[in-house]
C-alpha cells in the first residue's frame, strides 16, 4: 500500500495546523465552542524537556456565560509520572479542571504550573503538544484512517504509524479493511464502532507520545470484552507519563497512584483508596454507592 497517494494540500493544511500548535485541537476546539481569544503572551516560550509535574496553586474558575464559580481555590500536585484518579459526583468540575490544563478556558485566580512554569507563559502550541486528551466522544474526522493517526505527529513515518496502531491494538483491524491505511472513515466511508474510534484516538496519542496525559473514562457504550482490550491499552499509554484520568472504573481508580475527590465544595480527599475507605469519608460513600457493595 502506498499511504502517501494523498493530495498534497491536505498533508500540507495538517502540517500547518501542527505548527500553529493546533493539532489534534482545532477541531475539537471547533466542536467544543471553545473561546479562541486565548493567545500567546509576549514573554510565552516553549516547554522542553517536560518531566510532566502539573501545580494548581488557589485555582478559581468560572464559565464566562455561567453563573456560578465552578472550581474555588482548588490546589492540587501531580508527581511528574504518577496517576492520579478524579472522581467525584456529577457536575463537580471534573472535566472542567482537565480543560484547565491545556488552557482551554482562562482562569480567573490563582495559577497552573507544568514542571513549575505558569501555563500562561508557555506558547499555546508548545503546552497542547505535551498534553494527550482521550474524550469520552472520540473526534475523528473525514479522511483516511492513516491520516487520522497522522493528526497525532504530522512528521511521523509509516513504521511509527504501524507501530502506533499496533500498540494501540488496531493494527490488524486496519489491515482487514478494503484499502488498509488508506481506507476513508466518515460519512462516505468506512462506518466505525465506538471501540474501533477509541482505538484509533488512542494510536494517534502513541503517536503524539506526550508526557502529559488526561483521560476522560468512557462511562459506557463500549461490549466488555472491548472495553477490557481499551483499558489495557490506555495502560500502557500512560506508562511513563503524568495522567489524570477522570474514573469510572474500580479497576482504575485502585490502581492510581492517588485519588483526589471533587465535589461541589472543592477537592474534599485525597489519597490511596485503602486510606480513604479507612477514612470512612465522601470517597468511602461514593464508592459503595457506585459498586454497591
Ligand atoms: P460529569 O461527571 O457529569 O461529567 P463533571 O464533574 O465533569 O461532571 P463539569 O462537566 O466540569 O463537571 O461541569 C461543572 C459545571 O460547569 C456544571 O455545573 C456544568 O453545567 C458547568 N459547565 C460545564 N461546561 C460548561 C460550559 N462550556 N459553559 C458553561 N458551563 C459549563
């Protein structure tokens, strides 16, 4: 298969995109509505090296069309390599403060480091290439399945793509299809599953290879069996790397490093899950209700 028989434009406009510190976001920033009048200050320079510590030090935020103060004052550490799983009921700010990272909404106090650099002082592009985000709504878009993981590293080559599709356990699903890498997803092609989506925004995160990574848990949609080959893959996606995931699942939550519950009131506890069922507290309450146990 000869996966570079693309009109060059396209391959040109992801480049572009990539450059502009977009990629993998403008898209979804367009699906999202997100404000786009967060640019790039003077003093902003690129982040390198990231060992991936993220700070929240009194982070306060609203919705500028919301009433209401979502996250107050929130502080939060999360070591350079760890996992940290954030539950918490709905409507706490949950996924509002994952959004916070990769400055897709401007915080009104306070401030957000990454290997203590304020987040405002880093250039847009540079802070959202170092930040892999897995939605619970996958956003794939019209083209070819290899330009779908290409959006993760416009510069990388058809190993590196095989090799994340792989890892990503989609590899041999590609090659079934009628035009392998090159097939067409979307509207006038090839239809996908939710797993199958799954999959291919979890290559192109392999990718993309980020230190930082955040994780919306699916809450459903996805047949057991699927789901289990998913989270193995989210595993070994986020080995090595910074994440926040945002759990549903048992399985995840018992194996972060800390857990750190979010309520209407703030960040109410924190730690491992066997301290805080001893705590007997909020995490305690959330977990027998949502295990019924
Ligand atoms: P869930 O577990 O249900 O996903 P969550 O803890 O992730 O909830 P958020 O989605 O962060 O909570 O929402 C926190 C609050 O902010 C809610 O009151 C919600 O209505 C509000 N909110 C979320 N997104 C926006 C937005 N784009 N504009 C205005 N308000 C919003």
């Amino acid at each position: 298969v000869n996966f570079f028989l693309q009109p060059i434009r396209r391959l040109t406009e992801f480049a572009q995109q990539y450059e502009e510190g977009m990629a993998g976001f403008s898209r979804f920033m367009d699906a999202m509505n997100i404000e786009p009048d967060i640019i790039d200050s003077e003093q902003a320079t690129e982040l390198k090296d990231v060992a991936g510590m993220i700070k929240f030090n009194n982070v306060s935020f609203s919705y500028k069309n919301g009433k209401e103060t979502v996250l107050s004052n929130v502080n939060l550490e999360i070591e350079p390599g760890k996992t940290v799983a954030l539950v918490g009921p709905s409507g706490a700010g949950k996924t509002t403060l994952c959004h916070l990272i990769p400055r897709f909404y401007e915080i009104d106090d306070g401030e957000i480091l990454i290997d203590e650099k304020n987040i405002k002082d880093i250039k847009l592009g540079s802070l959202r290439k170092n930040i892999g985000l897995v939605q619970q709504d996958v956003f794939l878009f019209t083209g070819t399945i290899k330009e779908n993981i290409l959006y993760g590293n416009p510069d990388a080559n058809d190993e590196e793509i095989v090799e994340a599709a792989k890892k990503a356990s989609i590899h041999d699903f590609i090659l079934n299809l009628p035009d392998g890498y090159d097939t067409y997803i979307g509207e006038k092609g090839v239809m996908l599953s939710g797993g199958q989506k799954q999959r291919i925004s979890i290559a192109r995160l392999f990718l993309k290879n980020p230190p930082i990574l955040i994780l919306d848990e699916a809450t459903s949609a996805l047949d057991n069996k699927t789901e289990i080959e998913i989270q193995k893959s989210l595993e070994e996606l986020s080995e090595g790397r910074t994440t926040l995931v945002i759990a549903h699942r048992l399985s995840t939550i018992k194996n972060a490093d800390e857990i750190i519950v979010l309520t209407n009131e703030g960040i109410e506890e924190k730690g491992s899950h066997d301290k805080l069922l001893k705590k007997d507290g909020i995490y305690a309450k959330l977990y027998k209700s949502q295990f019924k146990i």
